[in-house]
C-alpha cells in the first residue's frame, strides 16, 4: 500500500510510518513486564528510533508501559483522556490526552479516538482505586489511507459504524492461557473482521509474552501454553477465510515488518 509501512515489534506493538511520520502504538519495548518476559527476539533501537507520535490505547502495564515510555524522548505521547495528569507524575513528558470521538493532528496525520470494550482501570477490572482512563481504539487516517488501531477490545455495538479501514490491527488472544473479559478470542476478532470489512487485517496482541514457569511446565499444561505462542493468529487467518469476507490476513512474526499486498 502506497506510503504505507509497518512493522509488528510484538504484542500489541506496531511502528507505524505514513505520511512522513512514524507512530508507535502501545509501546513494550523491554524483556520483561512484571512477572512476563517476552519469548521473541529483543526489540532492536532502531525500531523505535524517531518516533514522532505514541498512542496509548489504556491503562494496563502491558499497554502503558512506563520503562518504554520513558526511552522515547522527544516523542508526544497521547494517552485517553483523564491519564495524562498521573502519567506526568511518572516522569513522563510531552504527554497529553485525546478522548472517544475527538481528534489530533501531527503532520498530515489525523487521529481520531474510538471506542474499546475494555477496562480502563490500571489494575483491572475489579480495582475501583489507583488511576483510570475509559479505554479506546484509534483511528489514523492521512490522505485516502487509514488504519484502525484497536487496542484491547471485545466486540462492541458501533463497531460496525467505524468507516471503513484499509488495514485494521485486531487482537487475537493476549498472554496467558486464558482470557479475561474485554478481548478477542480468534472466532470473535473474525467476527471483528466481518464488523469493519478491512482490506487488510494484521493479528497483534498474541506470542509475545508469558509467564515463563507456564511455558515449561510438564506435561498438556505446558504444551498448551505453547501452543498459544503459535497458533490464534492461524485459527484466526482461517476463521476470515472460511467467513469469506474480502479481507486479506497479513500474519506477521513479531519482530517483522507487515508484508502489505498492492491489490489486497
């Protein structure tokens, strides 16, 4: 796609460059967050170097992650509305805040805030104290090009109504080996496909992170857990193809760019 790149650095981690401009959505750029650590080759400088504009889809550390933030200097960083006072008292500079509905510019970038079926608490769903941000997607648009960031999402009435994108970043599992509420499941994010009709469709969020003890532990519960570094982007890619909607699959190892076809 003309003036489009991107490479997927893992998890829900995407460098995105259009319009002369580079963007990074939710950014874990280290070998460890808490008690994960990532199972996939390090993230290299130079795939997050120059980057002009950070989009944080919501609060939780494995999205927000702040030793990332903080090795993007110069960056803005655009975090959901009402985050932005306590992300500063982390240290964190250049820091402001879009809402659902809203938009930006940088450049001839245009970001517009969308709606995410998702918990919006730092510490998750159950958690009524700490900080808390409604969380939500983004829409990014330059030109005739536009791609729908998703974040962390379920689907949600509305999602339908989103305009058409030409490439649209889904999740299609997450870390461990289940999934809590507010996340697509591989059947549920080919529903998603089916909801938006994308022309392209890349699978984040999936063979990143994991508990270590998990993935070496004996026996069905250690296969299990690495069987689900390896296949939701696949059972995925199948589910669109067998639904038959019109949407190219772009299934992309972390650490690879996005292999974008001309004519999808």
């Amino acid at each position: 796609m003309q003036g489009l790149a991107m490479r997927f650095l893992g998890h829900s981690t995407v460098r995105l460059e259009l319009a002369g401009r580079v963007v990074l959505t939710d950014p874990v750029l280290t070998g460890r967050v808490g008690p994960l650590r990532r199972m996939v080759a390090p993230v290299e400088p130079g795939d997050h170097a120059g980057v002009d504009l950070v989009l944080l889809s919501h609060l939780h550390a494995d999205h927000l992650h702040l030793p990332s933030l903080r090795r993007l200097i110069g960056a803005r960083i655009v975090v959901p509305r009402g985050a932005g006072e306590w992300l500063r008292g982390k240290g964190v500079r250049d820091v402001e805040e879009l809402g659902i509905g809203e938009e930006l510019t940088d450049g001839d970038l245009h970001v517009t805030g969308v709606e995410a079926a998702h918990s919006g608490h730092r510490w998750g769903p159950r958690s009524t104290r700490g900080p808390q941000a409604r969380a939500m997607g983004h829409l990014v648009r330059a030109g005739e090009v536009s791609v729908y960031v998703s974040g962390d999402t379920d689907l949600f009435d509305g999602m339908a109504d989103i305009p058409q994108p030409d490439v649209a970043l889904l999740p299609v599992w997450g870390w461990g080996p289940s999934l809590g509420p507010g996340h697509l499941d591989p059947a549920r994010a080919a529903e998603a496909v089916a909801l938006l009709r994308p022309r392209i469709v890349v699978p984040v969020h999936w063979g990143t992170l994991a508990v270590p003890g998990l993935t070496r532990a004996p026996g069905a519960r250690g296969e299990n857990m690495r069987r689900l570094l390896i296949e939701p982007p696949r059972t995925f890619a199948a589910a669109v193809a067998a639904s038959g909607v019109e949407t190219h699959v772009a299934l992309t190892e972390p650490g690879d760019r996005v292999a974008l076809p001309v004519h999808p």
